[in-house]
C-alpha cells in the first residue's frame, strides 16, 4: 500500500481523492518542505544503493516485456468493473490507469512518496537537522538505508496501488496502478503461471485496494491523517534508539521474537504513536482481508488458478531464510502478511453475523472502522456496531 499494494512475491498485495492540504500558516509549502526532507536524507544516495541492491532485471530486455502494458491495461480495466460489482465500490477519481514499470522505476516512483510522507516529518525539525555539522554524513546514512529497503524490496514487488496524491503535483504521476513487469514475468517463467490468470489476479488485487481508497469518499484522508499523526509525534531520541536495539538483541537469544508484531517501528514508537499505529493496523487488516476475499470472489470464473498463486506464494514467503527472514521481520513484513489472514477471518465472522450489508456498515465513517483489538476479536466490532453471531442450532 504503497502504503496498500502488492508489495512482494512473498505477498500477494501490497492502501474522497485528495491528499488533504494543510490550511496556510500551518505548514509551508511542499517545496519547502522537501527541501527539509532533502537535507535529512541524502536521495541521490537512495537511489543509488537501492539500484545495485536491486541487481539486473533478469526480463527487463524480454520480448515478452511488450506485452505486459496492453495486457495490463485491458485487465486492469475488467477488474475494476469487477470488482465494482462484487463490492459496490466504484472510484471517484475515474477509471484506474495502469503502469508497468521496471525496477528502477518502481524505485524512484517510491522514493517520490517517500519524500511526499516524510515533508511534514522533516519540516518540523529540518532546521536542527541541516545546522548540523553531521548532517551530510548522516544524510547519506539515511539515503544508504532506505536504498537498502527499497532495492530489496523491488526484486520482489509484483504489483501496488500508489495512493499518495497531491494537487500541486503532476496528476498523470498520481493514482498509478503499478505493475513490474520483470518480477511479474520472472514468476510466469519459474512457476509456469498463465500469464493471462496471473495477470488478472494480480489486476484484482490492486484494483480492489483502488476502489477502497477512492470509492470511500473519506478513506484515503482519514490514511494519510493518521500517517501524519504518526509522523508529527516523532523526535529522534538516540538513548531509546540503542536502548531498544539491546532489548531486540535480548529477547532474540533468549529465543523470542521480538520483531514478529510489526517490525522495528512498531518497537520504537512511544505510547502515542504506538496507539497511532493500532488504528493504522486496524484499517489495513480490514482493507487487506476484503482484498483477498474480494479479488476471489470477483476472480472466481476467470481465475481458475488462483488458488495455486496465493499458495506458492505462500510457500516462497515461508521458506526465507537467514538473513532474508531477518529482513523481513525488520521491515515489518511478517506483521504486514498477518494482516491478511486476521482480515479474512475478520470479515468471515461479520459477513456471518449480518453478510455484507453488516461489513458495509465500517466503511461509512472512520469511527465504524474496527480496532485492532477488534480485527482480532470480531464479536466486540459486531456488538458495537449493534448486531450479533447467530445461535447455532
């Protein structure tokens, strides 16, 4: 997702239409507060790192290659239309644009709302940050690291729904349907997938991630809220930085897992951001579980092999090992893909309770949406919302 998004092979994803603009005297503009961005995180070195971190796009020259654009185009087209009549959704910004790229270019496509997420971050300690006299170095440190998280991740995304949208920004780079192109060919090739099922499935996915953000006239403001919410409460404080590097170093020899509940920003946040971060985690384990469960039922007939990708799929994410599971627990993936199947039955349990026309009641207000608490004990969203579990027979 983008913030919602088919963010990896290891995971078949992987979030009104206007990104809300701060009132004047608020907050300075963009521009402004990119410059702040640019001097805490050296781009150009992001860039860089995540490229070779990325390695060779093994189908990047394919002649196979042309055939993804207009086979994208077509599918993500039928899959919007599908999924409007699966789930009532239809976009507000009109039709889905589909885009396949290439790795690089899904790089700096994420680099860019990167830098759109970090500028209120960025603007409300740039100056401490670009009077320093470390700040070049640290800059490149920052740049390096998310090179790293970027250029892995690239070698595995498959498909994402770029939800940020600015008014002051070009709209033709805005509410892209991204697909890359290699990984999606590299996988057709390893696993034998029909390219037309494949693409399809994957067409649904981010569709349905599309339809939830701009078919939800508040949804996609109410996101960006919280990740602002999220980024205004933070101010680097390197005694808890180390202090919590030792308590994941503890807890992991001592046979724990530390990481397993939303990676290294979910250990790191205060009390504020944590409560922040439980919203947030709420939302997308509703939204990821009406994906899947969406991009099924829509896909039933033409997507016969659906069940095949999703556990290969699976089996791919599972077998990581080393370093590779590591990372993975770091980044937050692990939590990320327990969202789907806490979604599922999530939503298993409403649609039980009270079908869809219960399940449509989280998407008429941000209050309905449910807690993560709630995610995980469905019968308390259920009474909240006024209904109750049938007494079986």
């Amino acid at each position: 997702m983008d913030c919602a998004g088919t963010p990896a092979a290891d995971d078949p994803d992987s979030a009104g239409h206007h990104r809300p603009v701060p009132e004047e005297g608020r907050r300075p503009p963009l521009s402004q507060a990119l410059s702040n961005v640019a001097a805490a995180v050296d781009w150009g070195v992001a860039e860089m790192v995540a490229t070779r971190t990325a390695k060779k796009d093994p189908f990047a020259a394919s002649y196979h290659y042309q055939s993804l654009q207009p086979d994208f185009d077509r599918l993500t087209a039928v899959a919007e239309e599908l999924v409007a009549q699966e789930t009532g959704l239809r976009s507000l910004a009109g039709p889905a644009r589909a885009r396949v790229t290439d790795r690089p270019g899904w790089i700096r496509a994420n680099l860019a709302s990167f830098q759109r997420l970090l500028a209120p971050m960025l603007d409300k300690f740039g100056d401490r940050v670009s009077s320093s006299r470390v700040a070049p170095i640290t800059a490149r440190l920052a740049g390096a690291e998310l090179g790293v998280v970027l250029g892995w991740m690239s070698a595995r995304v498959l498909g994402q729904y770029d939800l940020l949208v600015i008014e002051e920004e070009n709209p033709q780079d805005q509410d892209i349907v991204y697909y890359v192109g290699p990984n999606v060919l590299a996988l057709e090739k390893q696993f034998a997938f029909p390219p037309e099922e494949f693409r399809m499935w994957l067409a649904l996915h981010e569709v349905t991630h599309r339809a939830q953000f701009t078919g939800v006239p508040w949804l996609r403001q109410h996101f960006l809220g919280l990740v602002h919410e999220t980024m205004n409460t933070i101010d680097p404080d390197p005694a808890r930085m180390s202090e919590t590097i030792a308590r994941v170093t503890a807890a992991i020899r001592s046979g724990q897992k530390p990481l397993a509940d939303g990676g290294l920003m979910n250990l790191i946040a205060s009390p504020e951001q944590r409560a922040v971060l439980d919203q947030v985690s709420g939302m997308m384990s509703l939204l990821e579980g009406h994906g899947d469960i969406t991009m099924d039922r829509a896909g039933h007939n033409l997507v016969p092999s659906a069940d095949r990708f999703g556990k290969v799929l699976r089996e791919r994410r599972e077998s990581a090992r080393g370093m590779a599971r590591i990372f993975q627990q770091l980044i937050g993936l692990q939590a990320k893909l327990a969202q789907y199947a806490q979604g599922e039955a999530f939503i298993t349990d409403v649609e039980r309770a009270g079908g869809q026309q219960l399940l449509s009641r989280a998407w008429e207000s941000p209050e309905n949406l449910p807690s993560i608490l709630e995610i995980r004990d469905p019968q308390l969203w259920i009474d909240r919302m006024g209904a109750a579990l049938p007494v079986a027979g």
